[in-house]
C-alpha cells in the first residue's frame, strides 16, 4: 500500500510540473507577435492566442491545484478530465485532417526539434495522463472509499466488524 501511495504522489508531483511546463509554454507563446497567434483555431473557432491563454490558465490552475490540494481522488479526477479533453481534440484535429496540434505555440519553432517530434512526445505525455490517472482513478471508484488516499490496501476488502 505505502508504494501505491508513492506512485500515486509521484504521479500527481510530475503531472503538476508537466503541466507548469506546458502552461508557461502556451502562456510564452500568446504573448508573441507570431502570425499564427491570429489563426483561428480549427475546432474552437477560436483566435489560437485566445486559446492558448485559455488552455494555459487551466492547466497552471490544474497543476496548482495538484500540487497544493489535499483529495488524492479530486487530483486523479482532474489529471483524468484534462487528458481525456487533450485526446478528444487530438481525435478533432484528426478526424478533420488537420496534421500538428499547436501544443506549445510558436516554442515548438525553438526547440531543436523537428515539430512532429515534439508531436509525438506531447501524445506521449497526453497518454500517460490518461493511463495513469485512469488507473488511479477507477482503483478509487471501486473501492468507493479514497483508499489510496487512506492506509486502507487496495487489494483488501473493507473491513467488518461482526456483533
């Protein structure tokens, strides 16, 4: 139990300074004078700039939140939603075509980096949000009662007492 409880912190702490990183990316990013900025975003009909702005409050609130909120399980859930609205716009900008998802912004044009490349490894990081916040997630759902936030073992049922 104590080394589900650590990969459970472990999780959350890399989720939060992911999620800083990529907020003070898409934040950098919309203060730029770029020409892309002014694009309307293919699904939102949004400029990208208002977007990114958006996007980026989220997720620093997200990982604010994450890393000073006390419910492991209210964590879990936003690591969960955030990923699962990442994935859903991801299967969008796919099902209309459109090839690179502008993440991080004009930072993707310096990084040394090819685009598709940065791509992929923000797919990467999408998908371990979705992985490991759906595991942790449904293991609280089953148990119904925050057991990794508890000493309770995940694996143990709950404990009844017999008059």
């Amino acid at each position: 139990m104590l080394m589900q409880r650590r990969l459970l912190s472990a999780f959350i702490r890399s989720t939060a300074i992911l999620l800083l990183l990529t907020a003070a990316a898409k934040l950098y990013s919309a203060a730029g004078t770029a020409r892309v900025l002014t694009a309307t975003d293919p699904l939102f009909h949004l400029p990208n700039r208002e977007l990114m702005l958006i996007v980026g409050m989220i997720e620093a609130a997200i990982a604010v939140y994450l890393l000073a909120g006390r419910s492991r399980v209210a964590q879990t859930f936003l690591i969960f939603w955030l990923s699962t609205n990442f994935i859903l716009y991801r299967f969008g900008l796919h099902f209309i075509h459109h090839k690179v998802c502008p993440c991080l912004g004009t930072l993707t044009a310096k990084l040394p980096l090819q685009p598709e490349t940065v791509d992929a490894m923000l797919r990467l990081l999408v998908l371990y949000w979705f992985v490991g916040s759906a595991w942790f997630w449904f293991a609280f759902l089953r148990r119904g009662d925050g057991a990794l936030a508890s000493a309770k073992p995940l694996s143990a049922p709950p404990a009844r007492i017999s008059a």
